[in-house]
C-alpha cells in the first residue's frame, strides 16, 4: 500500500488551505452553501451537499495556451 500526504489547515472561518505531496488549494464555503475549490495544478471545482445522500460537483481543468 503506497504512502500518502495530505494536510488541511483552517486559516479564517470558512476557508482551508489543503495540501498534499504534488499540490495545495485553497477551498471557500462549503457549510450552508457551495464549496468553491482552487488547486495549484489548475483544477477549479465547485461542489454542494444535497439533502439525504446527494451532491453537486463540477470539475474544470486549465487548458494550456500555446502560441
């Protein structure tokens, strides 16, 4: 079984700093409403907690730009 890291860090109310062995990201929200997610590769993803056992989640990726 491979070794894993993962560390979160509140620092204000309502936003956590997550970090793990190839990136960080910052998550906003989340208690009574969305949760907005922003990763250091690029990934934003966008989240909501449905009542029973159901749930939002959309996930975009960064595109790379070459000119």
């Amino acid at each position: 079984m491979p070794l894993t890291f993962r560390k979160s860090f509140r620092i204000l109310p309502g936003v956590r700093l997550n970090i793990n062995r190839h990136s960080w990201s910052i998550t906003t929200g989340g208690r009574h409403g969305p949760r907005r997610t922003h990763s250091s590769t690029g990934r934003r993803t966008t989240s909501l907690d449905l009542p029973g056992p159901f749930g939002w989640r959309r996930t975009r990726t960064a595109r790379s730009r070459r000119g």
